[in-house]
C-alpha cells in the first residue's frame, strides 16, 4: 500500500472575537477534508460497492489493493447525493419489486421510453402512490400490473392518466389461467393421449411406425411414470434406439436405460444425504431402558463406547 505524506500550513488568527482561530491550509490534489485516501480511491470503492454491495465490495477492495471494511463501503455509497431524477416523457411503468422476497415489497417506477428507473417506492399501497403521482402532473400513460390497489393509486394521483395493463402480465396471466384450465381436465387429457396411442390411429413416428398402446389409466404422476416405462418396453422390442426413445418420450437417455434394464417400474427413492446417516437406532433399545437412571451424557459416553458413530444433538 503506498503512503502519501502531505504538509499543510496553518493560520491563526490573533482577533479575539474571531469565533475560529486556526485555520489550515486545503489541497487542491483530489484530497477531501479529513479523507484518509484519495479521492480517486474513493470513486473506485464507491464504484464496487454500488455494483456487487458492501460484503462482495470489501473482498474486491482487498483483492485490487485497497482494503476497507463492508462498513465503509456501505458508508461510501451512502454519501452519494442522489439528484432528482427529470421526467423526459410522461409515460411509466409501475411495478412491484421485492426487498425481501415474500416479506416487504415496494414499487418501482421506469420511464418506459428511456427505460431507467425514476423511483422506488417503500410500499405498495394507493396512497404511496398517489402522492408521488401528484408531483408530476406531466404524466398521461401509466403502464402497471393488474393490482387494484395501483389503479386506485393511479386514479387518485392523476386528472386523465391512461391506465394499460402490460404485455408481460397479460401473458402471464392467460398462462397461468390455460394452465388451470389443463389441470382441471389432466385425467380426460391423459385418456385421449392413450387413444390416440392406440395402434390403429393415424400417429406415426420416424419409419412410420406407430407408438405402441398403453394399458394403465393415468390419472396420478406413478401411472404417468408407468406409461412413459412401457412405452419404453415397447419401443425397444420394436428395435428403436436409446436415443431415439428417450427422443420420442421426452426423457432423459440414463432413464430410459434404466427402463430397458428393469423388469418392474423402479420406485422413486428420495436421495439421502450421507452425512447425516448414523446407526442411532441400533441404540434405540438401550437408551429407552436406561434414560431415566443415566444423564445425556453419561448416556452418549455409554453408546459412543458401543459403537455409536453420531454426535450429541
């Protein structure tokens, strides 16, 4: 790290009714009043920490050369001035952003013609909204999600603002809405997949070969695992490919292997995690019969002694 040794000048002032009485010299080198780095040093942390925040900044400081606290960093950005932004357009976006996400919410509004944001919001409410609406009467088109309480906000806060609903929750709307709908019909859905499958249909894949019948009715997500394991039966009989199966069924090829390999459906087990298996029910016996005679620990020194091989808790 370099050191930069500086000498300045001080003045005192001899006027008894001078309030200040020594005054120093200032610099005129990018050096702030009472700074212990360079202005320069400044706007590079400032920069990092504006970018990646206060923890990820202070490693990156360290690692440039310039190695502060993710206090500082934090502090650093904090002293930023933060001008008022000047609406060029009268048409925004209002949406909802998270601060925590299923916790706090707030409201961010963008300048859709420039697309940068304006403000952020503390909360969602009407009222939030509207009094910041009140202060720029400029605006005349307001883009926002379907919540009611925006377009109270934007009824309350403007004379003649239009109010449109945007592309992306309109399409996430009628998405979520064709998927209800598919739910609502999953086991008449699945019916017609097994007609249509039938031999004697029109469906025809690669040579020209049809997708061969499947017996189970699918109604839950095990048959529909049945399903997609006979078809595989079948499809190897008929001599199509691994990768060709695992194509037409829309799996992947380790599972249809798996498939060609089993003789029944293979039970979905949920993975374990080795690090938490211990052979504590070998003990169960043991620590039943004496819990109330020993304390824990004497009673945990006993089965480690036996072979125990977890820990306390």
């Amino acid at each position: 790290m370099a050191q930069l040794q500086l000498r300045a000048r001080k003045f005192f002032c001899l006027n008894k009714s001078c309030p200040r009485k020594v005054f120093t010299e200032n610099f005129s080198l990018g050096i702030l009043p009472y700074a212990r780095r360079l202005c320069r040093s400044i706007d590079v942390l400032r920069n990092i920490g504006l970018e990646v925040g206060g923890n990820k900044g202070a490693l990156i400081g360290r690692i440039v050369g310039d190695p502060v606290s993710s206090s500082t960093m934090l502090r650093l950005v904090k002293q930023l001035e933060i001008e008022e932004p000047l609406l060029t357009s009268g048409i925004v976006g209002v949406d909802d952003w998270a601060f925590k996400k299923g916790r706090n919410y707030g409201t961010i509004i963008v300048a859709l013609e420039s697309r940068k944001v304006i403000d952020l919001l503390p909360d969602r409410e009407a009222d939030t909204l509207s009094q910041w609406l009140l202060r720029l009467p400029e605006i005349y088109t307001v883009a926002r999600d379907r919540a009611s309480a925006y377009s109270r906000g934007i009824k309350n806060g403007t004379a003649n603002a239009i109010e449109v609903a945007d592309r992306f929750h309109l399409l996430v709307n009628l998405r979520e809405a064709f998927q209800k709908v598919l739910y609502q019909h999953n086991s008449v859905l699945m019916e017609v997949f097994i007609e249509y499958s039938r031999p004697n249909t029109a469906l025809l894949i690669n040579s020209h070969e049809v997708v061969p019948e499947v017996a189970p009715k699918p109604d839950t997500p095990n048959s529909q695992r049945q399903i997609k394991f006979e078809k595989t039966k079948e499809l190897a009989r008929m001599g199509y490919s691994l990768k060709a199966i695992a194509r037409i069924l829309n799996a992947h090829r380790r599972t249809i292997k798996k498939y060609i390999r089993s003789e029944e459906l293979p039970r979905k087990q949920t993975p374990l995690n080795q690090r938490y298996l211990t052979n504590f029910f070998e003990f169960k016996d043991y620590l039943f019969e004496f819990y109330q005679d020993q304390d824990y620990l004497s009673l945990y020194a006993n089965i480690r002694a036996q072979g125990f091989n977890g820990k306390y808790t």
